[in-house]
C-alpha cells in the first residue's frame, strides 16, 4: 500500500513519467501509432487490452479537460525534475500525457519483477 504512494512522490518517477509522455508523443506521431497504445508499449513492453486502452483514453479527456482549466498545475505537474520540459508541446496534452505515464508507471506489473 505505500509503495505507489512512496513511487508517486519521487521527483524521479514524475520526471520518468514526463519523459515517458514525449516519447509516446514523438514515436506515435511519427509511426502514426495510437498514442495511447505506444504508451502501454513503453512502459510495460506489451500490446494494450482495447480495455486498457478505454481506461487510458477516459483518463486523458479527463486530464486534459481539467489542465485546460488549471495552468497552474499542469505546470507544476511538468516542473518535476532536473530536466527542463519541452515548451514546444501544447501545456495540458503534455500533462495529461504525463498523469496517464504516471498511471502507467504506478502498474504492478511495471513496479515488480515476477
């Protein structure tokens, strides 16, 4: 029960997420893959469920809905880490992208080696 909390924290997760956010963008932009489905690739080296794939997209309308409305927290969401985030992508996709990897991150099947 702590360890999502402990991983949800750490500066290092949420700027893992951050990272894993534009490379999802930059490699479903330039292979024409589903976004959503490139993410769930990266994170745990598999093809998405069309379930998942619900879950993750409701998640991001949700997010991006919400950081349309808040630039405030989508920046301090982004502002995680040592590295500086990409200016040139659209402020409340990029942290919704970055909530929906920080869900990806937190699976168990990510966190834990079976």
């Amino acid at each position: 029960p702590r360890q999502p909390r402990l991983l949800g924290n750490a500066p290092q997760f949420g700027e893992a997420a951050r990272h894993v956010a534009q490379r999802r963008g930059a490699e479903s932009q330039a292979t024409g893959t589903d976004p959503a489905a490139r993410g769930v690739e990266l994170v745990t080296g598999r093809v998405a469920t069309a379930g998942e794939l619900n879950v993750i997209r409701d998640h991001f309308t949700a997010e991006r809905e919400r950081f349309s409305h808040d630039e405030a927290a989508a920046r301090e969401l982004l502002d995680v880490g040592d590295s500086v985030p990409d200016a040139n992508l659209p402020l409340a996709d990029y942290a919704a992208w970055t909530s929906v990897a920080r869900l990806l991150l937190n699976l168990d099947e990510f966190v834990t080696k079976e």
